[in-house]
C-alpha cells in the first residue's frame, strides 16, 4: 500500500470517526441533553445566536444573575469564529451537536498534519492523532464544549511552526497567528492558558533551531492573541477590577479540589478502577499507546525525534505533577502564589498536556518501531531507581487521603471488565508488536499494523463512548418549552420584563425535565425568561455581595433564605416578580408571597412588591424622609439618602424599549431625581440624557442609577464597554502588522538567505548564478554546500533577483 494512500485513508478516518461513531446526533435524530449541554452551553448558545441575527453583538445576558457581561464571561465563545458560522445558519441545540463533532475531527486533523510535518510514518502520526482526540481526557469532557473548541488549534500551531522552519513560507506564520487566535477565542480560560504555555515551552525549547529563525514564530504567536482581544480584553478588565467573582478565589483548599489522586495513575491501565463522574479526572489514552510511550524511553532516538522525546517526557511528568495538585504541596504552592494561575481551580485539567504529550510520544514512538530503531535494556542504575520510584509511588498512593470529590479507587480482581480486559490487551499488544519485529512479510506486516490500529480505536471507543451516549435524547427536548414557559405566555406575563427565582434547583442538572420546567440553572435563558440566579463560574461580585452570599455563582438558592428581610427586599429591588420552587417545598414562600399556580411539579407564587425594571427615586431630605424604611431607601457611592415615596410619586416613567443592553424611556421628575435600571451595575454601561452622555452610578452597591434633572427627559441607557472597542482596534492593528510581517521586503530577503542556509546545513545543494531565482521553490542548484561550510554564504540580490555567493 502506498504512503499516499495510507496518509489518504488516515485522514478520511480521522475527519470521518466522530460521525460514524455518534451518526444520530451527525443525522439530526438525538442530541445530548444532560448536565452542562442543557444546563448551560444550549442556554449560552441561544443568547449568543438571537444577538448574531439580529445584527447585533451579543455583548450581555440579562437572563442569568440580573444581568451580566455574556462576551466577556468568555465561555460563551461568542466571537468564535465556527460558532458565528454555525449559530447563523442552525438552530442551537444542532450548533450544540455539530460544533462538537466537528471540533472532535479538527483535533484528530491538527495533531495528524503537527505529527506528519515531523516526518512520521502516516500510521504513527494517526495513531498519536486517535490517542489525542479519542483519548480518556478529551471523550470525559465532551460535555465542556469550550475545551474541546480549544484542542484543535494546538496541534495547527505546532504544524505551523514547523513547516515555516522547514520552507519558510508566509503562510504558516499566517496558520500559527490564526491558530492562536482561534484557542484563545474558544472560551475555556483555564485551557486557553495551559495549551499557550504548552505551545509557547514548544516554541523555545522543543526544537533547536537560530534565534533568527524563532522570532518571526514568536511575533506571529503574540499577533495571534492580538487578534483575539475583544473576547478577552473586557474579561481581563472585569477580573482586574474584581467585578467578577471566582468560587473559592484566594483559596488554597478550592483552588486544589478535584486534584488527580496518586493512586489514580492505576487508571492509565485500569481506567473504570474509578468510581463516580468522570468528568475531570481521566487520563487514559489506551493500552498500546501506552505500552508504546513506554518504550519509547529505550529507543535510541537521534536529532530531532530525539529532542522531542525529551521535551515530551518532562512535559509528561510535570503536568502529571500539576495535576496532583494538593497531593504534591511544593509544586501546587508554587502554582497557587503564581498570578492568574493561582485562581484557578481543578488542578487535574493538567491533564491536558499530559495527553497531549502522550499523544506525541507514542506517535514518535511507534514511528520508530516501524523504522527498526534499536531499543536498549535499561542498565541496573536506571532499574533500582525505577523501583525506587514506583516504591515510593505506592506507598504515597496507599497513604494519601481521599476526598468527596476525589472517590476512592477500586480494582476488583474478579471483574474482567475492570481488571481482566485491561491485562489482557496488554498482553495481547505487547505480543502483536513483538510479532511484528519478527515477521518480515510486508504484507504480514501491513496486517498486523492494521489490527493494532484497530485494537487502538476499539480500545478508545469501548471506554470513551459509554461516557456521554446514554445522555442522547430526541431534539424536541429543546425544542419543546416547558410547562412552566408556557403558564407564562399563555397569561402575557413575559411583556413586563419581570424576573424570576428558582429556589432549591440543583445545578447537578441531572434530572433534566424537572430542573427544566423549575427554568434551574441557565433553562431560563434557553426560553428568553430573566432569573436573579444563574449556573456559571463567573457572577458579578456585586450580586453575590448584596445577597449575603445567598446567590452563589451555581446557583443554588434554599427556601430558608426568603425568611431574611433583607433577602426579600434584594428581590423587590431585582424585579423578581416569580419564584418558583418544587411542589411541596413553599410553605416557607406562603408567609410572604401568594401561590398562583402548581404547574407539572412546579408551585409558582407571585411577588406582589416587586419593582418595575425601571422606576425612579428621589433625594430622602426632599420627600421628608429621614432614613425610612429599609424596603424603600437606597444609597449611591457618595452615601447620599434617595427614597421611592410610597404613595403621591413626584415622577413618571414609561419603558419605550427594552432589549436587555439597550433600554430607552421617557422619564418625568418633578425635581431632582435617579433613573433606577434593576440591573447589576457592572462597568460598561453608558447612559445619555437627552442625547448628553451622563455617568452611570453603583446604587446600593449594586443597581444601576442615572441621574436626571426635573421635567420631561429621554433616557438611553446601553451596554458598550470601551475594552471591547479596544480591544477590536487591538485586532485590527494586529492583522495589519500580520500581514505587513508577511509581506515586508527585508523579511522576504531574510528568507531567501534563510532558506539557502538552512539547506545547506542539511548537506543539501547551494544554489548561485544570476538565472538562480529565490521567489521560486524549486532553485537552480550548482555550488556545492562545502563552499558554504568553508567560508562562502549565499546571498539574495534585490536588484538583480538572483542568488550569489559572498564571504562570510
């Protein structure tokens, strides 16, 4: 069988597999709907489609936390590239499906032309390419779209940068600038840092090569994170100035949870010794690749491959490391007093580049099987300290304690699926491979290259797919709102933006039709109803402030919390005019709120006291109050006293539009006044009185004033943060120092002289003579290289365009 066809075959199975092995979902029959798909990326998608077609950007939710920043949150991946592509075109809950299968081909696809640029055998670079997309980390997570968005573009980078140091050719500086621009407009903040300092380690140390040769590399790189500003710049803002709050942030005990315990390494053989959820604490990527990375230790690897073995092995152990987390205090220490890194939590997503690193080296390795390299037995030295180290690995692993988030692990040895099956490929694989160094029929050997490649994949999938397949459901699950949605239209009550609570909803999600009719987590947002709570890793501080910490960023409410005044009048102020809670568990609402309905084991009750979205107030020394009430007096930064008369209100207000990041009214005082918006008040939103730009002020510490002066006055308030405008002429300039990169003449006569050199330093042919043409790839060639080595160099000749020797 040819290369071509082999590379031909790799590639139509790489891009193929992911709709082959979830074809229902490929055919628009199922779709997953379990945990975070329904519970919080279909919701995100919602918003962010109804913004793109519209032909707006969707820059705000106001469905989740009363109103928080949606580009800036990040995960949303609004500015996506393929999530734009998708959302105009498809509906959410297809977008939702689609964009996973096709990112689970791009990785595959990344990581085979990253492998392929290195020269490797077409069936080890597919066999690195089904470790990475395949593997234990990557099928765990496919519930968290913005990972597997992310892990494309790592294997493209790395392609782009060795095939610009291979030809030098404009176009990999552009791949590797889009590619990086691409991961880091995927969404998953803690991914996007770990795959950049996976990529920029690569870029300095994977591979040896003239300084000269890197920095257009590195330029390329940074331009690529350039590009991708307006996603990330207004998140950095927000973080920097702590509007946004990160569960367990400033935590060492939080930041540690979910750490990879040391026993769990077991699991690289035995990964269903595991109990529990496997959403973020598996890194299984098979049986051969395994019994491959660990061969490739022995083999005696030169050059290139052999620099990269080495720089592959550290980063294997290290994020290994990293992602033991409390179990190795000196290294999670380091990390939790590192900036950005050390609020955040789940160390075990380290696990990342250990795939990743995994990936490679069986790919280098199996490639050098092929290719007959030599393997060494180890000597004594390297056996006693292996034994050492796996002696200490054991008892670290028996002594460590177990948490709630971290299950114990379980290796019963009567259990074939657990135990029997794992031992059993390896034994089978271990006799396959050695078969095949025996056997030199090459059509023996094609077959059995087949059926490890086979094995490889079945492996994979009989592990992987169990995972997220029982959470297919029909598409009407989406499609179809709940009782609770339609109890709402069916009485108009949705034209009068009130919000709502959901209290007692677990954000475990899984009971998916009750936590849908409840509208828990993000539903609400899927069905364009605005709730107080939210289901996100990011809320504004604000919020989370002003309620005590009743409101936590997952948004679990508990009925006890309606009994604190303070709590209610939170409410009243947020215009939260339902809640809704499970069937039998409102007595606790009956005291304050009245029961209007029980709706397919919902109870609704309507808050009578809840506040319009925009209504007014007036300095307390005008109305002759002298503090009131806690219900009705409000603060603004300057701790000046405002007061919404009960009776006899000295204003009018009428709403003319609300689009949930514009809201426009017609307000009259009878003297001075403040516009109230019952939004947080986050930075970025602008407001103008009569087309004059006036500011925007933090009202009790959380709402949104506006202050106006006496008599009629029309009030536009909009979210336009300038970090977003920023950050867009951030983008700008970075593709026009792209393309001036790519194009700019002294680079080209670089390249030239670059390119020459670098031939000849691989004992190829010096070009020369004045017909010798550098703009063309395939150079006349007649000087040989040892003039070169000897003291001659070649040079590129602007002005005549041909290529002539000079003096070093």
């Amino acid at each position: 069988m040819s290369r071509r066809i082999l590379n031909s075959l790799g590639l139509l199975s790489l891009i193929g597999l992911p709709f082959l092995a979830f074809w229902p979902v490929a055919a628009g029959q199922r779709i997953w709907a379990v945990g975070d798909f329904a519970a919080y990326h279909h919701p995100l998608l919602t918003i962010s489609a109804q913004g793109w077609r519209k032909g707006h950007l969707p820059l705000w939710n106001p469905y989740i936390f009363g109103g928080t920043p949606l580009l800036a949150a990040q995960q949303a991946g609004v500015l996506y590239p393929l999530n734009i592509l998708m959302e105009l075109a498809l509906p959410p809950w297809q977008v939702l499906g689609l964009s996973i299968l096709a990112h689970l081909a791009l990785t595959g696809l990344g990581v085979w032309l990253y492998l392929r640029s290195l020269g490797l055998h077409p069936a080890a670079a597919w066999m690195g390419s089904i470790v990475f997309a395949w593997g234990g980390f990557t099928m765990s997570h496919l519930g968290h779209i913005g990972i597997l968005r992310a892990l494309p573009w790592i294997g493209f980078s790395l392609h782009g940068f060795h095939r610009w140091i291979d030809s030098a050719r404009f176009r990999h500086l552009m791949e590797i600038s889009f590619s990086v621009a691409f991961l880091c407009l995927s969404g998953y903040v803690q991914i996007v840092l770990y795959s950049l300092l996976l990529i920029a380690t690569y870029f300095v140390f994977a591979f040896r090569a003239p300084l000269a040769w890197k920095i257009p590399v590195w330029l390329a790189a940074g331009l690529g994170i350039g590009l991708s500003a307006p996603q990330w710049l207004p998140g950095v803002e927000l973080w920097v100035a702590r509007e946004y709050l990160r569960p367990g942030e400033g935590n060492f005990s939080a930041m540690t949870g979910y750490s990879f315990h040391p026993a769990y390494l077991a699991t690289l053989l035995f990964p269903r010794g595991r109990a529990g959820t496997f959403a973020e604490m598996v890194g299984y990527v098979g049986v051969i690749p395994l019994i491959m990375i660990l061969l490739s230790v022995f083999m005696d690897l030169e050059g290139r491959l052999g620099h990269l073995r080495r720089f592959f092995v550290w980063w294997l152990v290290v994020s290994l490391l990293l992602a033991m987390g409390r179990y190795f205090p000196p290294l999670a220490v380091m990390v939790f007093l590192t900036p950005v890194f050390g609020s955040l939590g789940v160390p075990s997503k380290h696990l990342l580049e250990f795939s990743f690193s995994a990936a490679v080296l069986s790919a280098i390795a199996l490639d050098a099987w092929i290719r007959g390299a030599a393997i060494r037995w180890p000597s004594w030295r390297e056996i006693r300290i292996g034994a050492l180290v796996a002696l200490a690995g054991v008892g670290w692993a028996w002594v460590a304690p177990y948490a709630p988030d971290i299950p114990p692990l379980r290796l019963p040895l009567a259990s074939w699926k657990i135990v029997g099956q794992p031992l059993f490929l390896f034994v089978g694989s271990a006799g396959l491979l050695l078969a095949w160094r025996r056997v030199k029929n090459p059509v023996a050997r094609r077959f059995l290259l087949g059926l490890l490649a086979g094995i490889t994949i079945w492996d994979l999938l009989d592990f992987g797919l169990p995972i997220y397949r029982p959470a297919l459901t029909v598409p009407e699950f989406y499609e179809t709102p709940p009782a609770t949605i339609r109890w709402l239209q069916e009485r108009d009550l949705l034209a009068v933006p009130y919000r709502i609570l959901s209290l007692e909803a677990t954000g475990h999600m899984l009971e998916r039709g009750l936590g849908k009719t409840l509208l828990a987590a993000n539903y609400n947002a899927a069905y364009g109803v605005e709730s107080v709570i939210g289901h996100d890793g990011l809320m504004p501080r604000r919020l989370f402030v002003a309620s005590g910490g009743k409101i936590p960023p997952w948004g679990y409410v508990t009925s006890d919390a309606i009994e604190d005044p303070g709590f209610r009048a939170l409410l009243d102020q947020m215009s939260v005019g339902y809640l809704l809670v499970r069937s039998g568990r409102g007595e606790r609402l009956l005291k304050h709120y009245r029961r209007v309905a029980e709706v397919d084991g919902v109870e609704i009750y309507r808050n009578e006291t809840a506040r319009p979205r925009l209504f007014g107030v007036v300095p307390a020394e005008n109305a002759g109050v002298a503090g009131g009430s806690a219900r009705v007096v409000f603060a603004d930064p300057q701790g000046r006293l405002w007061v919404d008369p009960p009776v006899a209100k000295p204003y009018r207000i009428r709403l003319l539009e609300y689009s949930g990041d514009r809201v426009v009214a017609q307000t009259s005082f009878a003297g001075e006044g403040l516009l109230i918006h019952s939004a947080n008040w986050v930075r970025g939103w602008r407001a103008w009185v009569d087309g004059k730009p006036v500011p925007v002020i933090p009202v009790n510490g959380f709402l949104q004033g506006i202050p106006v002066p006496p008599g009629e006055h029309g009030v536009v308030l909009e979210y336009a943060p300038v970090s977003f405008w920023l950050g867009a002429g951030i983008a700008c300039l970075s593709l026009m120092m792209l393309i001036a990169l790519c194009g700019f003449p002294g680079l080209i006569l670089w390249k030239a002289n670059r390119m020459i050199q670098y031939r000849c330093s691989m004992g190829g042919p010096c070009p020369t003579g004045e017909g010798s043409s550098a703009s063309s790839h395939h150079l006349r060639r007649d000087l040989s290289c040892d003039r070169l080595l000897s003291g001659t160099a070649c040079r590129y000749s602007r002005s005549s365009g041909s290529i002539r020797p000079r003096a070093l």
